[in-house]
C-alpha cells in the first residue's frame, strides 16, 4: 500500500481526491494538511466522509510528512505549493503537484505571468507535464509531475494530434472556455459570491489569463511549431465542469470525418478520451475522468469542442490518473465508472 497525504486538504480538489483515493486499492490516505483549522476530524470539514474516513485535519511540518507519507498530492495554492513540496521532493516523495508551478518550462516566464519569486527555480524545467495522452513515458520516470491547468486539458487533447498531422495551423487558434464556478476553490472571493455568479455570465482575465502560456508551451512541444493561442475564459452560473470551443484555420482542405478520424485514431488506447459525433455536454463528463471531444468543419475553420469536469479530469482525477503512471499502476486504478 503506498501511504499517501494531501495538502491544502480543506479545499474542493483536495476533497474530490479523498473521494478517489478511497476507492484506490493501493492506497492509504495518512495525512491531510490544513493551515488554518489544526486537528480537526475530516468529517467536519467535508461531510461526505462521515463514516467513511477516520483522519484528522493537521498542521503538519514537512518532516511529519517526509516520516509518513511515500506520496503527496498538493493540492495548494501556487508558490505555496512549490515552497511546501520541495523538501518533499528532495527527501525522495513522489509528488504530483496540482498547482501552477511546475508546469512552465523557465522561470522568468512563470514569475512574469504569476508575478512571484518561484520557490524552487532549480526545479523549473525539468518536470514531465502531467497529460499521459500526450506524456506518458516522460510521466512514468518521474518523482514530481506537474498536473496541467483545468482550462488547457481539453483544447490541448483536440488540438495536439491535429498539429502534429498538419491540419490546422499553429497560429490565429481561439480557444473560448465556460467555466464552472469551483475552478476558482472554495476560499471566498466577490466574484464567486451567490449573487454575483448566479445567474450571470461574465469574460475574465480577457487577454492575459495565466493559462495561455501553459497553452503555447505544451502546444509548442507536441507539435514542434510555435504556437500562439487566444484563450478567453468565462464565468458560467454551474458547480463544476468546463466546456470548450477551438477554433482553428484548417491548412488545407479537410472534411469533418477527417479530422474526426484523426482524432479517434490517435485517442483509439487512451482510457480517458472520448471522441464522439454528437456534442458535448458538461453534464456528460461530470464526476468522471473522461474528456469528451468532438469536432466540426465549417469552411476553412476546425471547430473543436471539448468537456471535462475541472475537479476531476482537470484536477484530481488527473492527479491520481498521473500518480498511477507514475508508480506503475494501471492508468485507470480508482477511475472507473
Ligand atoms: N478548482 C479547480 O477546478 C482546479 C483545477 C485545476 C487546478 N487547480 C489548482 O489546484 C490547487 C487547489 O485548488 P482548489 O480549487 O482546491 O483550491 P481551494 O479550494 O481554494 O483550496 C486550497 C487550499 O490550500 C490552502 N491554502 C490556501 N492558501 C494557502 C497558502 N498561502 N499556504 C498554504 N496553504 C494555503 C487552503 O487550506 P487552509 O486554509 O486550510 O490551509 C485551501 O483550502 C490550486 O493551485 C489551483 O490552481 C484547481
């Protein structure tokens, strides 16, 4: 069994991960870290788990962690989380890191979009990308695995094997996101306030979202071009679940079934990507680790739409989906329906 903690343990990803990791059959939940409450049981901080988990809430310091744990989820906020997972890492935890922090490839480009000294610049680099569609081999030599963004899973997962066979352009890509209001966690903010979020819809952080770069860099990689895309995200009036709408310029011409074939061909062994003819709903992806993807061709546009539910495939299903490649688990160990 491999023991395994999770901090940031009073927020919605880390809630969502006690879920799955309970249902994990090679895993022991043996800490949960909390700043802010100080050994208080689970229970009555998440009530789903009355009976269900018997594990209090705790501050503890990274070696309390290092003598307990083999493996840390963080499920903290960034740099926060680079700062607390260091030590873990350089005592030799495997650690799959839910925050921003390891997900960029050079430091300066990270403290310009997150406007913070990084904790561990050393680091910065060198951590394999946590998308097994796309990264599996590099995921499964790994300590730490940086888990993607919740916005970027889907556009990326439509977009990568068309890039790589060259039927869409790596420039003049739009990717518009609605999103669900627990993408942004449970500490309070005005905007996620009741009254404001309900029944309301709103564009946030239009032009420079800290996600683009996490766009063009994975896209980057996979496809060898540079790629530059526009992501406009938007605050939509539900719990979880993200739909997204690409649009990309075809480079020739190409029929729907093309680049539907494309995409089913490249996703045929991948346990989590569904390519389907119908369009996606978020409904249809809620609580699951799935990624429904679809396309049409209108013109010399592809249109790519995707759903995943942003606390699972978006985060901690991700998250325990990377942690099984990482330690040699089947991919889907605690995922199944
Ligand atoms: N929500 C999503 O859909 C989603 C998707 C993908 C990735 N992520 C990323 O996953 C991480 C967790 O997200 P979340 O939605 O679970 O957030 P959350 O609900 O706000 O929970 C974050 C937890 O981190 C702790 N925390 C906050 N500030 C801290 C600080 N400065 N130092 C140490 N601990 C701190 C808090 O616990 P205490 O106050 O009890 O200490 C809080 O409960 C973030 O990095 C987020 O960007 C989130």
């Amino acid at each position: 069994m491999v023991k395994a903690g999770i901090l940031g343990a009073t927020g919605y990803t880390a809630r969502e991960l006690i879920h799955i990791l309970l249902r994990h059959k090679h895993t022991e939940i043996v800490a949960l870290t909390t700043r802010q409450v100080g050994n208080v049981h689970v229970s009555e901080v998440h009530p789903q788990f009355v009976g269900r988990l018997d594990l209090a809430l705790e501050n503890l310091e990274a070696d309390e962690i290092i003598a307990r744990c083999d493996c840390v989820f963080s499920c903290l906020p960034h740099a926060a989380s680079a700062a607390r997972v260091k030590p873990l890492v350089d005592a030799g935890l495997r650690v799959v890191d839910l925050s921003a922090d390891y997900r960029l490839q050079e430091v300066e480009t990270y403290t310009h979009w997150y406007q913070v000294e990084h904790p561990d610049p050393g680091r910065v680099g060198t951590v394999a990308y946590g998308l097994p569609e796309l990264f599996f081999d590099e995921i499964a030599d790994s300590q730490l695995v940086a888990n993607p963004g919740c916005n970027p899973t889907a556009p990326i997962l439509a977009l990568a094997p068309l890039l790589r066979a060259g039927c869409v352009q790596p420039v003049d890509i739009i990717v518009d996101a609605k999103c669900g209001v627990s993408g942004a966690g449970r500490t309070p903010k005005l905007v996620t306030h009741f009254p404001e979020c309900n029944e309301n819809v709103v564009a946030y952080n239009v032009g420079h979202h800290r996600h683009t770069p996490e766009f063009n860099q994975v896209l980057g990689k996979v496809s060898g071009a540079s790629v530059e895309v526009l992501f406009i995200p938007h605050l939509v009036p539900m719990d979880r679940g993200i739909l997204t709408t690409t649009y990309a310029t075809a480079c020739g011409p190409v029929s729907q079934e093309q680049v539907l074939a494309v995409l089913r061909d490249y996703y045929r062994d991948r346990p989590f990507v569904r390519v389907v003819d119908d369009l996606p709903t978020t409904k249809q992806t809620l609580a699951s680790n799935y990624c429904d993807l679809t396309a049409r061709v209108i013109a010399d546009r592809v249109v790519l739409i995707g759903s995943i539910d942003n606390l699972w495939k978006g985060a901690s299903a991700a998250a325990v989906q990377n942690y099984n490649v990482m330690c040699g688990f089947d991919e889907t160990t605690g995922l199944g329906d």
